[in-house]
C-alpha cells in the first residue's frame, strides 16, 4: 500500500482467569514487580492514562488467547479509527500477542510504547531510552 497508513484504535485485552505472576518493572527504570493479571490491567489502564491515550486504546478483561501458557496472558489488536459519526469497525488489520512472553519485556509499559505508532500518535510522555533499540 502506498500513501500513509489510516490511523488505527488499540485493544490491549488482559485475561483476568490467569493465576500466573510475572515479575517485571511496570515503567522503564522502575524497580520490577510480581504481577498477577489483575495488577497488569491496572498498570496497562494507568499507562494508557499517563500517555493521554484513552481516546485511541481501549484495555479490557477478556480472553487474550493461551490458556495453557503460563500467565497473565496480554494480547493487542489494532482497527481502523472510525471517522467521527460513523460506527466503528470490528475487523482486525493488525495483532500482536504476549501470551507466555510479558517477561521477556524490559517493562509492562512496552505493551504500551511498542503499539503506539500503530495509532499514529508519538511516543507518550516516557523518556527515550537510547539502549532500545528502535
């Protein structure tokens, strides 16, 4: 496709059944943490605020895929942005799953900062990392 990509809306979706614990750092440069599926979800909504996010990604407690796979279980999906007045579209044009992975992130806040260009928005409020690569 050539031209700019249609700006899109997020679902990032937490599975509240998982009973794993993940220990990681919710923000870059924090200490990490244990976290259960219920502590993810709110970290990921308070991210989403911080960022001025709420209008472009939604978090929901839902199934996220892999119930067999150690917990939490995070998946994103991305959708078209609905143009103001019409209804929105439910057909999924991209996807990425943290099912079994969410401890190889450097911070749950990655669920966050990896999907933001998807929308079409810069980077949050969060600090460049210059050992990240981009």
């Amino acid at each position: 496709m050539n031209g700019p990509e249609r700006p899109r809306r997020i679902v990032i979706t937490v599975c509240p059944r998982e009973r794993g614990i993940v220990r990681l750092p919710v923000e870059r440069g924090q200490a990490p943490r244990r976290l259960d599926a219920e502590a993810v979800a709110t970290a990921l909504q308070a991210s989403i605020a911080a960022r001025g996010l709420d209008a472009r990604v939604t978090l929901r407690r839902a199934c996220a895929g892999g119930c067999l796979l150690p917990g939490p279980n995070v998946s994103v999906v991305m959708y078209p942005l609905t143009p103001d007045g019409e209804k929105p579209d439910h057909v999924a044009v991209g996807w990425k799953s943290y099912v079994g992975s969410l401890e190889t992130l450097a911070a749950l806040a990655d669920v966050v900062d990896d999907n933001i260009s998807a929308i079409g928005e810069r980077r949050g409020r969060r600090r460049a990392d210059p050992s990240r690569p981009r």
